[in-house]
C-alpha cells in the first residue's frame, strides 16, 4: 500500500520532470 507522503513525492516529481522538459523545449 503506498502512503499519502509517497504519493505527494511522486506527484511532485512527475510534475518537476514535465516542468523541465517543458523548459527545455
């Protein structure tokens, strides 16, 4: 089961890697 904070830093870093990407571009 995965808990509330795991997925905070998942959602986190999914939004950090769009965000760069979109930075990128």
């Amino acid at each position: 089961m995965i808990s509330k904070i795991q997925k905070k830093v998942l959602l986190i870093k999914v939004v950090f890697i769009q965000l760069s990407s979109y930075i990128v571009q």
